[in-house]
C-alpha cells in the first residue's frame, strides 16, 4: 500500500525588479520649445512698440478754436486773461510770411518766439509762433497781405497737447520694444544655460 504523496512546495511568485524613476539627464533638460517662446516674445514686444512710435509720430493735430482771424489785411482783436501767460499763439496758412504786428493792452510792440513745427492735420493751418501775453488785457494784431493768407489767434494749448499725445506714445513704444528684447534674451540666455549644464551632468 503506497503512501500518498505531499504536493511539492508551491514557489513563491516572480516578483521584477523596480526600475529607477530618477529623471534622465536628457527629461531634465529644458526644451527647444522655450527658444520659441523668446522669438515670440520678441516679436510682439517689437510689433507693439514699432506700431506705438508710428501712431505717436503721426498723432492728431487738429485745428484750434481760434478767438480771433483776419484774413488779408486787418485788425482784431483777443482777450487775455489773468494767469494765462504763454497761452496764446499765432496761426498762419502761409508759414513764410509774417506781416503781422502784435500789440499788448498796455500799447508795446509784443514779441513773437518763432516756431513752425506744428500743421494742422488738413494741412491749412501753421504754427507761426507764441505770442508774448504776460500782460492781462485787450491785445491786437494788424495784419497786411493778399487776401489768400489768413491768419488767426488760439491757444497754444492744442499745440501742446499733441506734442504730448507725441511724446508719450513713442515714449510707451520705445520702452515696449526694449522690454521684448530685454525678455525674449533673458528666455533665450536661460534656457541656453540650463541646457548646456544639464548635458554635462552624467545619465543615472
């Protein structure tokens, strides 16, 4: 009578071995994808800033409500009040003639400083140059000429305030078009950098 026989141990289960899950020295390193990102970054800073400057440069300079015009030979006069000294200019459509005499409220020959820099956006109206109104009161100007050149009194104050229309925005493109570059180099230079010292670094 044969014995009954014990089933042979059972072998316990084939576990595999865990691979390392440290990052390779190539999944450390920063990707070509960041190059990309600095070009664009510099062309919108670029296109921003050249789009500002253009638009400052050419900004609005409309034409002044004026208090006063002769047209041809004649004479008017304007109003200046108290406190608004260096406000007042002069306007001609005829910027190479000048044969007007401006007279102050106490009966002095005004002076004119000259300037020519500004023009109406319809190209009618010129900058001559400002009045010396230091003196509150009835001012008048004499004008002679054909009667094709007009001139006019306004206030200086359009003049100034398209040139600061002009200045700020060139000024915000400038700086909009230096902060794409100063950017897109720091992107650039950085990913650069880490690239090349995570190469160096030897593979796990």
């Amino acid at each position: 009578m044969s014995l009954p026989q014990s089933p042979p141990p059972s072998m316990p289960p084939h576990i595999p071995h865990a691979h390392s899950s440290a990052p390779s020295t190539q999944d450390l390193r920063p990707r070509r994808l960041w190059y990309w990102v600095g070009a664009v970054v510099l062309a919108v800073g670029l296109t921003a800033g050249v789009a500002l400057i253009a638009l400052g440069a050419n900004s609005a300079k409309p034409t002044p409500d004026f208090a006063a015009q002769v047209d041809g030979s004649g004479t008017a006069t304007f109003e200046v009040g108290a406190g608004e000294d260096g406000q007042w200019a002069l306007f001609t459509t005829d910027v190479n003639t000048w044969d007007c005499t401006h007279t102050t409220p106490s009966g002095k020959v005004g002076v004119l400083e000259r300037e020519g820099s500004y023009e109406t956006d319809d190209g009618v109206w010129i900058l001559n140059g400002y009045l010396d109104t230091t003196e509150p009161g009835e001012h008048t100007y004499s004008c002679a000429g054909g009667s094709q050149i007009r001139h006019g009194i306004a206030g200086g104050d359009v003049v100034k305030g398209a040139e600061t229309r002009r200045v700020a925005m060139v000024s915000i493109g400038l700086g909009l078009a230096a902060a794409g570059i100063v950017a897109a180099l720091v992107i650039v230079v950085v990913t650069a950098l880490r690239r090349r010292g995570n190469a160096r670094r030897p593979a796990r």
